[in-house]
C-alpha cells in the first residue's frame, strides 16, 4: 500500500471538482494505525451552495447493498438465526422462485433480471408497488450466472422483513446502526439540508412527491430522498438503496465490517461473507475485483471486497492488513451523464495501491 498524504488527497479530489466530475467528496483511507480523512468542494457548483463536511449526509446509493443489507444477515447469520441456504419462498410463499436461497441472493446468483422499472407507469402507493415488485420471476435458474441483480436484493430484503416481522430500517437501526454506535446514518434524514444533492427530479417524480403530499414535491433536485427510482417508489428503504450516512459513519462501520473493530459478529463470519462461492465470483454481498478492474478501480489486492454506489459512491476493504478506502461523492449532479466515475476510482485506488 502506498502511503498518500490528506494533503495529496485534497489536490487529487479538488482536481475532479475543477474538472467538474462532482461538486464535493469525502475520502477516507481506513488503518488499525489510523484514519485519513479529507473533505472537498460544495453540495452543488454554485458558488453559494454548502461545503461539504463532516456533517453531510451522502446518498450511499448500492453501498446500502453491504452496509445495511448484508450487514443485517451477517448479524442474523451469527447468531444462528439465518441459514443461508433457506429459501426465499420459505418467507415469502408469493414469490414463484423454485430453490432460490438467501445466498443465491446475495451472490446475485438467484436468476433475477438486474433491474424492475417501477418508475414506468409509477404509482404513488408503496403497496401497490411491492405487488409489482413480489409478482417478478427469475429469467434464468439460479447458480447458472452472475447477473447483477437490484431486484433480487429486494426481493431478499422483502423476505427478510417478513421473516423477522421487521422494516429494514429498524433491523438496521438494531442489528447494525446501535451495536455499531453510528450516530446520523438513516433511511429517513430529517435534515434535509445537510444532505448532498443528486439528480434533477424528472417529472414522474415530480409528480408522485405531489401525490404523496411530500414537503420537497416541487424542488429540481433530490435531496434528502433515496435517488434510486425504485427503492424511492418503495418507500426509500427497499435492500438495494436507500441508506444516508456520513462520512464518520461509512468509518466506523468499516472498521467492524474490516476487523480494526471486534464483538459485533465472530471473525469467522465476517470472513465467510468475504469469500466467493467460485473463482471470479461475488463475495456475500459483496463484490470482488473484476479481472480488468474497471468498475472498483485498478490494482485491487486479491482477496479484497467491497461495493460501490451509482451515485458515486465506493467502501472497499483489503482484509490482509484491515485497510479500508471510502469515497463519497454527488457525481449525478446535476446530471448522471457528465462524469466519468470509473475513471476517478481507478486513479484513486491506483494511488493507494500501487
């Protein structure tokens, strides 16, 4: 690993910002020996608009995947509560998906398409929308490839839920956020000012907002509401996104997810959930470095895991000397189409791991 200065970091993320591939970021670089934090830019490019801070809430977008999703059926596995290979239809009898386990869920080896449009035709009732969601069947069988899927980490988390006879949002706040000790991380920001901006809400949006009466109906951007169109439908806590933290918050929960921090589950759990089932596979949750490395970034230790956001967002671990990268940033503002996020990972995780 190589040892990059906050001072380094800061002229590394304020170059982005100048070359306008996000208005602000948060980076930290995670050790047993210690954290190195930096903050750059604003909530918007107007010159007027916040600075980023330590109390900014980010959109942690699919890292919701690995901090609140997975990190729920690790605590719940742990304790014996959860065998992975339960079926999903055990828990939810409506959902025509033969053998399907939890694990082939969190592998992404379940047989879901990537993704369900509910924003087509999008419905204001949340209701209404978890029949759409519930009613979707595999395309493939299950363990016949990898495929990406948002929708198979829903239908998880609808399972888990009635499993449990818990939302997400309070198995989170109990199994993850409380132990943990995470002070602001959230489904449901209050303050919606100290959450970061992200995209220019289209009129479908617009539309259910002013349909659900939400205080926020007629503003450009999203702010304070989950960005995925999907989860925001379901109700913004729907296992694939949803999650606001800060960056102290993404810290501290890596420091347990990585081992600086013991007593929330054994460390033979938390190893389980790092290894893929085959060679080139996804982790528990978790996703693994692509041949290539192009998605997570560019010399990732083998054996690391960890998981990245559309928003911008990226917590990525290298359990051999427990070091952790995090990088937050809005880079769909104002627009999804204006930034090359593939290209500031691998040059950030580049200079950390050279």
């Amino acid at each position: 690993m190589n040892s990059v200065s906050a001072d380094e970091w800061q002229g590394i993320l304020e170059g982005y910002i100048a070359e306008r591939y996000f208005p602000g970021a948060a980076l930290a670089v995670v050790t047993p020996e210690g954290v190195t934090s930096v903050y750059a830019g604003r909530f918007t490019y107007d010159a007027a608009s916040k600075v980023v801070g330590a109390d900014s809430l980010w959109d942690m977008a699919s890292v919701t995947k690995v901090m609140a999703t997975t990190s729920v059926v690790m605590r719940l596995v742990d304790r014996g509560e959860l065998d992975l290979e339960e079926l999903i239809s055990d828990d939810l009898p409506q959902v025509n998906a033969p053998g399907v386990t939890y694990e082939d869920c969190l592998r992404h080896e379940g047989g879901w398409a990537p993704y369900v449009s509910l924003e087509e035709d999008a419905d204001a009732n949340v209701e209404a929308n978890r029949v759409r969601l519930l009613a979707q069947m595999p395309v493939a069988p299950r363990r016949t490839a990898t495929v990406y899927s948002c929708l198979g980490m829903q239908i998880l988390t609808a399972a888990l839920e009635h499993r449990t006879g818990r939302t997400l949002s309070q198995l989170f706040a109990e199994e993850v956020s409380g132990p943990m000790g995470l002070t602001s991380t959230t489904f449901h920001p209050e303050a919606r000012d100290h959450c970061v901006p992200t995209e220019e809400n289209p009129p479908w949006r617009m539309r259910v907002a002013k349909e659900r009466n939400e205080d926020d109906a007629n503003a450009p951007f999203t702010q304070g509401s989950v960005h995925d169109p999907a989860c925001y439908l379901l109700g913004g806590a729907a296992g694939n996104a949803g999650i606001f933290s800060t960056l102290n918050d993404t810290i501290q929960w890596a420091k347990y997810i990585v081992g600086i921090e013991s007593g929330w589950v054994k460390p033979e759990t938390r190893q389980m959930f790092a290894k893929p089932r085959i060679p080139g596979g996804r982790a528990i949750g978790f996703d693994c470095p692509s041949p290539d490395g192009f998605l997570a970034g560019v010399n990732l230790p083998s054996g690391s895991y960890g998981h990245l956001g559309f928003t911008g967002t990226l917590a990525w671990f290298e359990p051999l000397h427990q070091t952790v990268l995090v990088l937050l940033t809005n880079r769909v503002h104002p627009h999804r189409d204006i930034s090359n996020i593939y290209a500031v990972r691998r040059n950030i995780s580049g200079c950390l791991w050279k």
